[in-house]
C-alpha cells in the first residue's frame, strides 16, 4: 500500500519561477532546473498565476493529482482476456 497522507513541510520549500529575472537571482539558480537541464515550474501547479509556484501551492497540486489518481483507478485495472482455441486432427 501506499501512504498519500503528506504534510506541508514534507515538499520543497524552494520557489518555482516561470520566466528568468535577471535582478532576482533566485530565479536563475541550480534549484530552478532538473537533471536535464528543463526548469521545474508547472503551469498546472500555480494556482494564482503569478508565474511562481510556491511550497503550498505545489502541496495543493499533489493533492489534487491524489485525488484524480484514486477517482479513475478503476479505468486502469488489468483488461479482460478471452481465450479461443482449435484442435485439428489427421
């Protein structure tokens, strides 16, 4: 089983930017990119859309995915398997 009960401080409080400001250099550092080099900021996840995804909107965002995941759990159960078979003799 898995445990989806998460409390606020068990996510990143870093701040994710959307666009680079350069008099702001929070915006530009190592934390705002993965490992690919692709920055972290999700549009789907700033909720106020303010361009920054801050620690309690992105706690928001893991709830409601949650939430989503276990409402169509059931479209995703092993499919039904009909099993057909022929015997010729000679």
């Amino acid at each position: 089983g898995r445990v989806f009960n998460r409390q606020l401080g068990d996510f990143n409080s870093t701040t994710y930017y959307d666009k680079v400001v350069f008099e702001n250099p929070t915006t530009y550092s190592a934390s705002q990119y993965d490992s690919y080099g692709n920055r972290i900021y999700n549009a789907a996840a700033d909720f106020d859309k303010n361009g920054a995804v801050t620690q309690s909107e992105t706690y928001e965002a893991y709830y409601r995915y949650v939430e989503d995941a276990l409402k169509f759990r059931g479209n995703f159960r092993a499919p039904r398997t009909v099993t057909f078979g022929m015997l010729f003799r000679f």
